[in-house]
C-alpha cells in the first residue's frame, strides 16, 4: 500500500497559500516604496533646478539693473568734462550713449 503524505496533492495548503499572500504582500509594497522613492527624488530635483533658474534670473536682472563700477567712474568723468565745458551736450549724449549700449 503507498501512502500518501500529509495534505493535498496538487494544490498547496492552508499555509502554503498564506504564505505565498505573504511574500506577495511584501513584494508589492518594496516595490511601491521605491517607486514612491525615486518620485521624491525626481521632484527634489525639479525644486532644486526651479530654485537655481530663479537665483540666476535674479542676478541677471541685478547686474543689468546696476552699471559696472567702471562704467560709473567713466560716467562720472563724462559729467565732469561736460561741466567743465570740454564737451558739448550733444557730445557729452553720444559718448554716454555709446557708454551704456
């Protein structure tokens, strides 16, 4: 007489399907955990991106707000001609013209 072991044939068990719930339970939220992982990731780095795009528009919009200081003194010296009588307003306009283009 053969005999057959304990439980089914064929088909797991009771814990062999729980188990089996189990790892793919455990499969599925590792997954989801990455994935939700790597979003933060990618959506740190747009931050980061958006935030250095404006600190660089901001300097840019500074720097073309505010004439170089060498550019002041040459100003300056232009002014102090033009009052001295050296330059004439049309020249003095000129030369500031070409100063700030």
């Amino acid at each position: 007489m053969i005999r057959r072991g304990i439980g089914r044939v064929g088909r797991p068990g009771v814990m062999g399907t729980v188990a089996r719930t189990a790892v793919i339970a455990g499969t599925a939220s590792a997954v989801a955990g990455g994935v939700a992982h790597h979003q933060q990731g990618k959506e740190q780095q747009a931050a980061e991106a958006q935030q250095e795009d404006m600190e660089q528009q901001q300097a840019a919009q500074q720097a073309a707000a505010q004439p170089a200081p060498d550019m002041i003194t040459q100003l300056k010296e232009l002014a102090s001609l033009r009052d001295a009588g050296v330059l004439t307003e049309a020249e003095f306009a000129a030369q500031k013209a070409k100063l700030l283009a």
